[in-house]
C-alpha cells in the first residue's frame, strides 16, 4: 500500500507528464476541449428544452422538477457521451493507453450524474450536499485508485480516549451510511404515513399518532444502526450520555413537557385537525399537531403555535369535540307597544331564512327575558353545524334578517333619549342669587 509522500510523488510526475508533449498531454487538451464543447451544448440544450416545456402546458410538479434537474445537468451528460464514445473509438485505432484520461473522464462523468440524480431523494439540502460531495469524492478516488491509501490515511487521523477511538474516516463514513439509512427511512415512512392518513376507519388523531410513531422508529432505528454499522462503540459514551440526559432533563423541562402533553393530547382525542377551538382570545380552527405545540389557523389568517402543554392545563373550548352543533345567542330588545307574540314569530322566521342556520333538527327559538327600562328584551337562539366558517359573520347576517323583517313589520327597537328642559325662571333666579 503507497503512503502519503509515494502519492504525492504519482501526482508531481503526473503534473510534469501532462506538460511535457506527448499523448497524456493530448489527451489532457482533448478533455479540456471537450469539457469547452460540452459547456456550449449545455447552454443550447438548456435553452430548446425550457422553450420546449413552455409551449406546452399541462406538466406535473415531478415532470417539472425531473426537468430542471436534468438541464442543470446537460452539460455532464454531454460529456459523459462525447468522451465515453470517443473513447470507444480511440480504443479501436490506437494504444489503450493513449484513451487512457479520456475514458476515466467519461468513468467520472457518468458517476457524478448518477450519484447527482440519486442524492436528490435526501430532502435535506444540507446533508444531500454532505452525501452529495462526499459521494463525488469517493468515486474520483476508487477510479485513480487511490481510495485504499486515502482511507489510511484519514483512519489515522483519530482521537483516541482510553479504548474510544474515533477518526476522520469513521466521521464521513457514518455521514454517508447515516445519510443514506435517514433517506431509506424517509421514503418508508412517506409510504406508511399516506397509507395510514388514507385509511377512513383511523381516526385523524390517531393517524397523526402512528404516523409520528413510525418516523421515530424508522429514523431511531436508521440512526443507531448506521452508528454500529461504522464500528463505532456506543458503550463507552453510556456514562458521558447518561450526564447529558441528566442536564438536558433539567434545561428541557418545557420542551419535554410539551412532547408528553402532545402524545395525551393524540391519545385522548381531545383535540384533532379540523376542530374549532378557544383559547383565551384565540378562535380558529386546528391545522396541524405538531410535536411541541398545536398550528390553529384564525379567520384574519394569522396562525398561532399553542404549546400543548397549554392545552392540557388550560381551558379550552372544543366547538367540535363531539359534534359540529354549535348554538349561538343574539340579544334585542323591541319598544313597549309592539306585539311581542309576533316579535317572537318574526324572529324565528328571519333566523330560519339565513344560510348556515340550522332549521332541522335543531329549531331557532325565541324568549322574553326581560322588561328593561325602555323595551321589552329578547333572546334569539340558533343552531348551525360550520363553525370553521366563523361565528361574527353568521351574527351579523341574523342581525340583518331581524332588521328587514322588523322595518317590514313596523316592530320598532327602541334606543335611549335624553331629553333637556330649559326652565327660565330657575335659571333667573339662580343668576341673581350668583350676582347677589
């Protein structure tokens, strides 16, 4: 096996070979002249396929990002064909040895566009770009044929504590496998959690509870096995570990309170996405349960994180926890000499002709619940079953129907009045009194 310095040699005598003339210079310049050409193709290719799927419409989001990917990349594809198949000809009428670059660098262009394509199935842009580049690196080196004395060299590269040995080699091998392991359990539990959200007989909480149950299995079973695939020991850190459990336990007591309350809060079914909840001044409906807090989405579109620790201490109104039903009250008051026989009627027959207002099983109805100062008051009661489509506006549209229906029938709603009485003799009186 060659050391560090016999490499460095190999790479000094090949810099001196390429620029002393001969066939590796050749074939240096051919590459170089290819990679040119290849770079041209790529800028003309790109441009007849983005013009090729603008006329025609009708793409899909993966035809569309399968599209992008391979324009970016036309130009190593270009180059992979071009040399792959000039090197097929050049090893037909000449030495095998004066093809000899030209053939690596189609090996290496081909290996790059496949891994390229192939790291696009790890959603994370950071560690794609980790898997991606570490990748490309490895494959140059396996084909120059350097790889083995390139590990040896990072596996020396170690800290070592007591029989714990970790080195660089070990470092970037457990980024790829652990990478790699992380994408094969993204795409099972992609699969899973959409088999599970279309299954109608799971409720919407529990899909949500087994759907994060799967991730945390597949991801923690990805996790420790590609550890121990790279021949790490966890034993040694169990010590180190079991301190860091202790202090994060008491640093993270909100954050660890709120996973233990979302898992309550998934398996009592207090609360599931869709429901209409209030939480102090927070009405909306539930958008997604998340982890560590609750997505509830208002009628203005602001969307509040609710820690589910709240949630479980708290008060909350469940608008929709057993059923849709959800009763409104609207208070009114008509004057002294207006029938309240028909105010009650004409009520109930406004409510009942406004959309959304529930007129089976659930009836309006109206009561007497008072006699004020000035009017005779009234309770107008209603049921409707979408609260996710507001409660302000289903109100006002009542409010309105009793309006119409009151101006139509002469019923009058009185209001306050004052009324200011000027008394010229107390107020001569009071003036002599002052100027007295």
């Amino acid at each position: 096996m060659m050391s560090v310095d016999e490499i460095w040699f190999l790479f000094i005598s090949f810099i001196e070979s390429v620029l002393t003339p001969g066939w590796r210079q050749n074939q240096v310049l051919i590459v170089i002249g290819l990679a040119v050409a290849c770079y041209c193709l790529h800028i003309v290719s790109g441009r007849m396929i983005e013009n090729r799927v603008r006329a025609r419409e009708g793409w899909s989001k993966l035809q569309l990002r399968m599209i992008v990917q391979v324009k970016r990349r036309m130009g190593l594809i270009w180059f992979a064909v071009l040399a792959g198949g000039l090197y097929m000809i050049m090893q037909q009428i000449t030495w095998p040895s004066r093809s000899y670059f030209i053939g690596l660098a189609a090996t290496l262009a081909a290996a790059w566009t496949g891994i390229g394509y192939a790291t696009r199935l790890v959603r994370n842009r950071t560690m794609r770009r980790l898997v991606t580049w570490a990748l490309w690196i490895y494959v140059t080196l396996y084909f120059v044929g350097v790889s083995d004395e390139v590990s040896t060299f990072l596996d020396d590269l170690a800290l070592e504590v007591g029989e714990f040995r970790f080195s660089v080699l070990m470092l970037i091998t457990a980024a790829v496998v652990i990478g790699a392991l992380f994408t094969m359990a993204r795409v099972v539990s992609g699969v899973t959690a959409s088999r599970i959200r279309s299954n109608e007989d799971i409720s919407p909480s529990m899909q949500v509870l087994t759907v994060k149950a799967v991730q945390t299995i597949l991801y923690g079973c990805a996790f420790f096995i590609g550890i121990k695939a790279v021949g790490i020991d966890l034993t040694g850190l169990a010590v180190l570990s079991g301190a860091i459990g202790v202090g994060l336990g008491f640093g993270l007591q909100k954050v660890v309170s709120n996973l233990v309350s979302g898992v309550i809060i998934l398996l009592d079914k207090s609360i599931k996405p869709g429901d209409v909840i209030s939480l102090g001044e927070t009405f909306g409906w539930i958008n997604a349960l998340g982890a560590r807090y609750v997505s509830v989405v208002t009628r203005d579109g602001r969307e509040y994180l609710i820690p589910n620790e709240d949630l479980i201490t708290g008060q909350v109104v469940n608008w929709s926890h057993s059923n849709d039903f959800v009763r409104l009250d609207i208070f009114f008051g008509t004057s002294y000499g207006c029938d309240p026989h028909l105010v009650r009627k004409l009520a109930i027959e406004a409510a009942t002709d406004v959309d959304r207002v529930l007129s089976h099983p659930k009836l309006p109805v109206c009561h007497i619940v008072g006699f004020g100062d000035s009017s005779v008051d009234y309770i107008l009661r209603f049921w409707i079953k979408d609260p996710t489509g507001g409660l302000t506006n289903i109100r006002g549209n009542v409010y309105l129907a009793l309006w119409d229906i009151f101006k139509e029938h002469d019923i009058s709603i009185p209001f306050p009045q004052r009324e200011v009485r000027m008394l010229e003799d107390a107020a001569d009186s009071g003036f002599h009194g002052a100027s007295r």
